[in-house]
C-alpha cells in the first residue's frame, strides 16, 4: 500500500523520497587555508570563498567551486616566504 503525505510517499515498509538523495561532505578544502583566499559574507549571510589569484591571472576563477583539493596556486597561510 502505498500512501502520499507531501512528497514522500510512504509504503508498508518504508520512505521512498523522489528527491536525490543528499550527500554531506566533510572534504575540506585547500582554499580554507590558502593566503590567496578571502572569505565573503554576503547581506543575506551567504559564505563565498574569493581567490584573490583571479585578478591577475586567468587560469583561477573569483569563486572556485568547493571543495578543491588540488591547486597550482595553493600557498599555505601564515608561511614565511
Ligand atoms: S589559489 Fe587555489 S587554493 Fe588558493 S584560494 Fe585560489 S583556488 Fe583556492
């Protein structure tokens, strides 16, 4: 028997969801400790990851998908040069 309640539809035995299931990551990123990066909060509270690389080179993109786990423009914050 299968019954509707919103958009799940509940069986006998369990849940089906039509909706993908939904994976969590917890991959991080290098961009989270890059000295390229800058974190912007948008008014509405939205977190993006800026790469300050991008403004002067084009092989980089202002807001690089996440997570990226490997980089040629990737310099440890904080390091001494
Ligand atoms: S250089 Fe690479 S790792 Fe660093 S902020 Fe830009 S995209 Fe992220």
């Amino acid at each position: 028997m299968v019954r509707e309640a919103g958009r799940i539809q509940f069986t006998d035995r369990f849940a089906v969801s039509p909706l993908p299931e939904i994976t969590v990551t917890t991959t991080k990123s290098l961009c989270q400790t890059c000295m390229h990066v800058r974190e912007i909060i948008s008014g509405k509270g939205s977190r993006f990851l800026l790469c300050q690389l991008s403004q002067t080179d084009a092989r980089f993109r202002k807001y690089p998908p996440q997570p990226i786990i490997r980089c040629e423009g990737y310099e440890k914050a904080g390091r001494d040069k």
